[in-house]
C-alpha cells in the first residue's frame, strides 16, 4: 500500500509528535511555551557552524551543534533575566532574533562558498524536509522519545509538583532548578531531534498545539499527556498521508495545520470547556473584539449592569 | 533607453564619491540606496518597536512578521496573482488578525498568552508555507520571505514623481509617514497607556483601541520592512528598543536613540554582507545583538561594568576600613593609648586583608590622608583615628544591640559586627545609643569609645 519511505517518514513523525506531546504539556504548564521557539532559532548557527567545523553533512555532527547552540540560546535567556532589567518576552524576542540572524548569515555564506557542493544545503533545515527522512533519523527520534518517556515515568511525580507548584516543590527539598535544567534539556533535544522533520520556525507548534488541545479535554496531568502525545501522533501520520497523497505539499507544515485542525475541534467539542458545551451565546464572543469598548469609554459590562 | 534619462536623486554625490574611492559609479550608488533603504527600515521598526517592547508585545512583533505570509498567501489563492496592492491590503490583514486571533485564544480558550502567540502565528506560518509551495509563480518565493534580500534593495530602482528611487521606497516612505502620523497624533495616549494603562483606563482612554492602533501601525510597519529583510524584520523592532531602553529612561530619548541603533545596525549589517559574500539581514541581526551586548555592560544606570565597579569599590572601602578599625584596636591595646599605633606596612596589608585587593585599600586610605606613612612603618593621622574610632563605636553598638534584642551567644556576635559596622552611620549609631540607653561597655566587657568628647 505505502512504499517504505513512506512508512519511514510516517513512524518518524508518529514518534516527533509523541515525544513533543509530552515534552510540550510540561512546557504548556510552565508557562514555557515559546522556550522550544527560541532553542529551535538559536539551534541554526550551531548547525553550521557545526558544518563548517567537521566538514560533514552526518545528521548527528550537526544536531550535536545544533543541540549545544540551542542550549545556549535558552541559557543566555536565563543570564539576561538575571542581568538586565528588559522583560522576558523583549529577551526571547533578542535571542530568537540574533541567533536566527547568525544562522541565515552562516547558511547564506555556506550557501555561496559550496555552490557546488548540493550535499550543504542547510537552508532545508529552516523549513524542514521530512519527505527525505533517513532510517537514522527515525531511529534518533525513537531514542528520544524512550528517554523523554524514561524520565518521565521515572520523574512523573517529581515533575508534576514542579509544574504545578513551583514554590511547594522547593520548600519540600527537591532540587526544582536541577529538574527545571532537565525539563529544558529535554525540550532542547526534542526540538533538535524535530528540525530535519519540521525545520526552525515550525517545530514551536509541534510543543504548544497539542497539549493545548489536550487541555480542553481533561483537568488531570496524565490524561493531558496522553491526549497530547496522540494528538501529536496522530498529526505526524495525518500530516504525512496527505503530503503523500498530493505530491509537492510540505510535510511539515501540514503536520502543524493537521494539529490546528485537532486544537479546533477540541475547543469546539470537547466536555465542560468545549465552546459548544458551554452554548456561548454571541454575546459572549463580543467582548474579545476590538470594538468591546464603545466610544464613550464605558466597558459594555457596566452598560448591562446599569441597563 | 527612456529609463537612463529620468534623473537619479545625489547621483553627483554618489559619483563624486565613486571617483575619489576609484570604484564603479555603480557600486557607490547601490550602496547608498541600499543603505538609504536600510536605514528608513531600520527608524520605522525602531519606532513602533519601543512601544512594542514598552507594552511587553514584543512577542507580538515575532508572530507579525510570520503570519504577513499566510495574508500574501490567503490573497494569492484568492485573486490568483500578485498585484502589490492586494497583497499589501492581505498582509495587513492576516497582521491585525493575528493580534485578535491571539487575543481570542488567550481569553476564550483560557490559555497563557504566549501559548496562543504560539498557536497563532505557527499555524498562519503553516498555511502561508502550503500556500507559497504549490504556487508557481516567479513573484512568490518563499526564500525572499524567510530572508528578505536587502542586498538588491538599492538596486531595482523605478521612476516615482520625476526621479528614480529604490522601488522598496513606495512601501517604506508610506509606513514612515503613517507611524510618524500615529506618534504624534496619539503621543500622550500612547505614552500614558504604555506606561500606566490603570490610570489610562480611569481617565477615559480606551487601552484596547490604543492596541488595536498600534498593532495595526506595526503590521503596516512589518509588511514593509519584510520585503527587504524578511522574518528577520522581528530583530529591527525588538532589539534597537531594547538598546535604547537600558541606555535612557526617557521616552523621547529613547525614541532617538532606537532609531540611531537601528541604522547603524542596517547600515554595518549591508557592508560586512558585501565584504563576506553574507545575508545581509541575518548580519544586522547580528550586528544588533551585538550593540545589545554592549548596552548591557555599559548602560549608565545598571550596565553590568557600573554594577562590577561599584561592588570593586564597595570592597576596597571594606578593606581599608578593617585596616582602620585594626589599628584602633591595636593603639587601643597598646601601653600608652595616647600615642598612635605603630604597624608595619606587611601588617597593613594584613590587616586589609592579603587580597587583590589590599594595595588599593591602602592607596585609599593614603589617598584621602587617614594613613601616614613615615619610612618602612605606617601610622593612623588624627583623621584616621577619628574614623577607626567610629568604626569601632559601630561595631560594638552593634554587638550590644544584638545581645539586646536577639539573645545570640556571646560568641556570635563578632561575625555580623564586623559585617555591619561598615555600614552603620552617624543616624544609625545615634538611634541605637538611644534605644540601649547609651551604654557604656559592650558584650564582651570592652569600653564603647565615645566620638563626641574626645
């Protein structure tokens, strides 16, 4: 029925969305969601330089780059929040920029030193390629993806109480900012793992999109995770098929729209917080656009209070 | 060639420049056009950019410049070509509904903001991405998106009015004049509600409309900027700003001073590109982060150098400060305590502690006269034992008050003592006189010295 790239391509992206889903809940809970954004721009320069360094165009020379720049990206993130009196977002905003500049610096001078060479064309990794997924890829992926689960079965309750209560978890004597390292770390490599599959600007959504949508369907921690990794799961294979079916379209792209698509419904349908559950009349949807305020300046709930 | 004869603005500068250089005319010319063009980029983004990093919407700035592709795209599969107006008038409009998609995920699906950035801004990216990808025409290329190409933007020159001008100019002139129009028609509320939204809301400015305005001005501002420095056009708004930001508390100064570092980033960024063979966004992004390493150490109210000069003296003050309060001691212990203390220059620096540090502590105290030195051997001035004496006082006022109101055993009160005594002052040493009724000795049974009747 497939051919054996196909299914290749499709256990690798099944396996990115289980290990982003579970990775991302974590990451979601921590009000962490753009951390994966910043370490997969800051991870670009690390690739290249990485290139240049070894002269090689082996997956694992360039991900071991590209995982040692995006690490720093995220520590440079934690100095100038320490340092600096710029706020946090103003701070990723600087990192992802500057980083992603040095990156589509390098590429671009890679790009025309080896204009001959067609094995450096690193520009892929910023839109991803998972049409031409290796055996080793998938294989690297899976690796993640038992360890991401390793520590989190290992860790869970650990985890649990740091994502929930930060503050708590301290004061109970766990090393919060040793397993707070840990969580980073395993965003860092997922997102590594992520970038020849979904590329630079897109792996974010493989961390946010599903366990959002897996927040409309439960309140518990474990049922979040699950629902997240078959989400994301479910994405990757969705997203390739169709990418299969219609020759030209990009896998990466479709396995973030696919995820929309699942975020969507889950809002719409899902029990309790789902829009249709709760019968939100028009009226409530007003008050999330512009025109809430009218022109006298009185917010339209003092209106129906005085009316 | 009806092309040749339209005239180019400054092309006897341009030229001029070209024959002292003695390079091609050409070459000088596209530089300055290019840089011309950077630097109008550079002062729109550095503009709207300090509001943005101000209202803490930088983040916003990022999921702009990625969902300006999903409108381009949106207009592309709609109209099916890529006549300039429509897509600006697409782009515009995937901008600001960016900004109210994210507000909506935000509030009604109760999710963190940054989550709905997130969700917002990568799946617009996403279709905008299918989109340009199945497109097969020469105008829509996903590449000059994703890198914007500043180095040709002095190049393409069209006849606008009479003259020729970087054709990057009939977007960018336009943004300039609707951002300069947006600050000063709503430069107070602008600069109440981004600082002090509570009191903004109390006095009758609507917040919200403030942020719908501006995001709109920043989609207007992005749409431009992107077609010369594509995704990177998040770097011109956010990093200047930040520049500006560590270097001045004011608003209007801040302003300039955002600009300034945006041109200069543009600027060096387009003539590293050249020298390297480079992208020359990705350099000014570069560039940026690099101005902004500098801000950081030198910025005059908490730059990092300040901060470390002011621990360095803070510690050179503590050392010389112990060698006075030692040679008080020992003038104190000595036979006849009228004559001062005697002490080695070695025991100086043992007394200020054998650190990097010592030397400087004792240049201080040379320095501002409280030290004398009389061949190999060192003594305290009149100024000098005044100063030791107080210290003293301070450390023992404090060992008392201790013991007073917190009980610590005797033999843990010389630690924190010796810590406080270099800062309690006169008021200090005044108010806790008063609360332990002037007392005369301290825990350990030494004499309190007295620095009034001396």
């Amino acid at each position: 029925m497939f051919g054996n790239q196909t299914i290749l391509v499709l256990a690798g992206t099944l396996l990115l969305g289980v290990a982003a889903g579970m990775v991302g809940t974590f990451a979601i809970l921590r009000r962490r969601a753009l951390a994966g954004d910043v370490i997969a721009h800051a991870a670009l320069p690390g690739l290249c330089l990485a290139f240049l360094a070894f002269h090689s165009r082996s997956i694992l020379v360039l991900l071991g780059g590209a995982l040692l720049s995006g690490l720093l990206g995220a520590v440079t993130v934690a100095l100038m929040k320490r340092l600096t009196r710029l706020r946090e977002d103003a701070i990723q905003g600087i990192v992802l920029s500057t980083f992603y500049g040095a990156g589509v610096a390098l590429t671009r001078s890679i790009q025309n030193h080896y204009r001959n060479e067609s094995g450096a064309d690193l520009e892929t990794f910023i839109i991803g390629r998972a049409a031409t997924m290796l055996q080793a890829d998938v294989l690297q992926i899976g690796v993640v993806v038992l360890i991401t689960a390793g520590i989190v079965l290992l860790l869970y309750k650990e985890l649990k109480l740091l994502s929930f209560d930060e503050q708590f978890c301290r004061v109970q004597g766990w090393p919060a900012t040793s397993l707070d390292v840990l969580l980073m770390l395993l965003t860092a490599i997922t997102v590594v793992v992520g970038l020849p599959a979904v590329g630079v600007v897109l792996t974010a959504a493989l961390l946010i999109i599903p366990p959002a949508a897996a927040r409309f369907w439960t309140d518990r921690l474990s049922v979040t995770m699950l629902i997240a990794c078959a989400v994301g799961g479910f994405s990757g294979i969705a997203g390739t098929l169709i990418s299969a079916r219609f020759s030209g379209l990009p896998t990466g792209p479709l396995i973030v729209l696919t995820s929309t698509v699942l975020f969507i419904v889950s809002w719409l349908l899902a029990p309790h917080r789902g829009v249709l559950w709760r019968s939100h009349s028009m009226d409530d949807m007003e008050q999330y656009l512009p025109w809430r305020e009218l022109p006298d300046g009185v917010p339209p709930s003092v209106k129906a209070e005085e009316g | 060639m009806t092309v040749a004869q339209v005239p180019i603005p400054f092309q006897s500068l341009t030229s001029g420049l070209a024959g002292w250089l003695e390079v091609p005319p050409t070459d000088v010319q596209n530089a300055f056009w290019t840089i011309a063009v950077g630097a109008l980029c550079a002062i729109c983004c550095g503009l709207v950019g300090c509001f943005l990093v101000l209202r803490r919407m930088s983040l916003l700035g990022d999921a702009l410049s990625h969902s300006v592709l999903a409108g381009i795209a949106g207009v592309y599969l709609v109209t099916g070509n890529v006549e300039p107006i429509p897509m600006l008038m697409g782009a515009l409009l995937a901008g600001v509904a960016t900004a109210m998609l994210t507000q909506f995920v935000h509030k009604a699906a109760a999710l963190p903001e940054d989550s709905s950035i997130g969700i917002v801004f990568t799946s617009l990216f996403a279709f905008g991405v299918v989109v340009v990808s199945q497109a097969q025409h020469v105008h829509l290329d996903l590449k000059c998106v994703l890198f914007g190409d500043l180095s040709f933007a002095g190049v393409n020159l069209y006849p606008t009015l009479g003259r020729l001008w970087p054709e990057s100019f009939r977007t960018l002139v336009p943004a300039l004049i609707v951002t300069l129009l947006f600050l000063t028609l709503f430069w107070k509320e602008l600069r109440l509600s981004s600082f002090d939204p509570t009191l903004a809301m109390t006095l009758g400015f609507s917040t919200m409309l403030m942020h719908y305005l501006l995001t709109t001005v920043v989609a207007v501002v992005t749409v431009a900027a992107m077609e010369v420095v594509g995704l990177l056009v998040v770097a011109l708004l956010i990093v200047p700003p930040a520049i500006a930001r560590l270097l001045t508390d004011r608003l209007s100064t801040m302003l300039w001073l955002s600009c300034a570092a945006g041109v200069s980033c543009t600027t060096t960024g387009y003539l590293l590109a050249l020298r390297w063979n480079s992208s020359a966004a990705g350099l000014t992004a570069v560039i940026a982060g690099a101005e902004l390493l500098v801000a950081i150490l030198v910025s005059p109210k908490d730059g990092l150098l300040k901060r470390m000069a002011g621990t360095i003296r803070l510690r050179i003050r503590i050392c010389a400060e112990d060698v006075l309060a030692g040679l008080f001691r020992r003038q104190e212990h000595s036979i006849s305590p009228e004559t001062a203390a005697v002490a080695s220059s070695a025991d100086c620096y043992q007394l200020a502690g054998n650190g990097l540090l010592a030397g400087a502590a004792l240049r201080w105290l040379k320095s501002r006269q409280l030290l004398r030195v009389e061949g190999p051997t060192m003594t305290l001035t009149d100024k000098g034992l005044l100063y030791g004496r107080s210290l003293v006082r301070s450390h023992r006022l404090w060992e008392s008050y201790l013991m007073e109101n917190f009980n610590l055993p005797e033999d843990h009160l010389h630690v924190p003592a010796e810590e406080m005594e270099h800062f309690i002052g006169p008021e200090l040493q005044q108010q806790i006189t008063e609360e332990l009724a002037a007392p005369a000795e301290d825990p350990h049974g030494r004499s309190i010295p007295d620095i009034n009747n001396t």
